[in-house]
C-alpha cells in the first residue's frame, strides 16, 4: 500500500528505444534504476518508487520520501529522468 497517488509520464516514444538514456539521466541524478521495459523500480536519496509501461506511458508510484519531502517535489525529480 502507497500514500502517495501515482502518476503517469507520456513519452515520445516507444520505452524500449529510451530505456538507456533513461537509466543514465537517473544514475546521473542519483537514483539506482532496476527493471526493464515493462516494469521495475527507482531509489535513491531517500525516495523509492516503481514504475510500469504501457505502450508510450509510464505510470510512476512514490512507496517512501525522505521526511519533509513533498510528493510534488520527489514526482518533479523523477520526471526529469524519464523526460527527454
């Protein structure tokens, strides 16, 4: 179970064609990423969060936030990663 309502990400394409850059843009922002094109997961600097793909969307849920770390805040961080 999750506090935190989950949200999604469009992308510009397919998630399998991005897949690299997207585990670069985290490991450069700090966040170990395991998974694969379906599905996996995110963590580091206190946040932990799971992803899933379907088709060109990813739908991101926040499981743990450091204290006084907003949602808001931990969602902007990871769409930065996914975004190009």
């Amino acid at each position: 179970m999750t506090l935190y309502e989950p949200f999604t990400i469009a992308l510009n394409e397919e998630f399998d064609n991005i897949i690299k850059e997207v585990r670069g843009k985290a490991a450069e922002m700090g966040f170990s990423f395991r998974g694969n094109v379906q599905s996996g997961e995110l963590e580091g600097k206190g946040i932990s969060a799971k992803y899933s793909v379907s088709g060109h969307e990813v739908t991101i849920t926040i499981h743990t936030l450091p204290i006084f770390h907003s949602s808001e805040k931990a969602e902007r961080k990871i769409r930065k990663a996914f975004e190009s």
